[in-house]
C-alpha cells in the first residue's frame, strides 16, 4: 500500500467514526462526544473516560487507545483488522465503545 492509499484509506476509517458518533447521537442517549485533530478523533463519554484513534502514518496503522488497552491495524485490502490477530477495528471499537458507555452501541465501516 502507498502512503497515498494508506491516507485515503485512513481518512475513510476517521470519517466513519465521527458519523458513527452522530448516527448514534441521534439514535441513543449516549451522548458521545467526538474531536477531530487532525489524524485523530478523540470519543469523549458520559462517565469522563475516553477513546482515542489516531494515525500513525510511517506505519500504515490506525492505532485505537480504550480502557481495554491499546490495539494497532493494519487495512489487509478490505478490512482493517488488529495487527496481533485479535479481530476487526469497528468491531473493536463497538466493543469498546459499549462497555464505556454502558450500553450498546455499534460503529460500522
């Protein structure tokens, strides 16, 4: 993968996750707040905690930071999925997100 893909792949990743913020605003009491900077977008819940996912270019890995812990993925031509073997990034993420906020939420592609 070109860094040029890689970012155009990874902007598709960052976009999905902040209207999947909204989409789940919308429809849930959740009250999820998502900041863009840049390469990251921080989700802010309720109860104060946090998910960061950010970009790490050189790498060509998205890398999401949860109170589970922190997971790296790579895109392996269609999915983008945890570099250890441990599953799908928007799978993670609802995992993740639904334990932080105590209900659940799902984030898709």
């Amino acid at each position: 993968m070109t860094d040029l893909e890689f970012l155009d792949r990874a902007e598709q990743l960052l976009l999905a996750v902040e209207q999947g913020c909204d989409r789940i605003n919308d429809a849930t009491d959740a009250d999820l707040d998502s900041q863009r900077s840049g390469g990251m977008v921080s989700i802010s819940f309720a109860n104060g905690s946090q998910i960061i996912i950010n970009l790490q270019k050189p790498l060509h890995e998205v890398w999401l930071a949860a109170q589970s812990g922190g997971y790296h993925y790579r895109f392996d031509g269609q999915h983008w999925m945890d570099t250890k073997g441990d599953g799908e990034f928007f799978a993670a993420l609802s995992r993740d997100a639904s334990a932080q906020s105590g209900q659940a939420l799902r984030f898709t592609a």
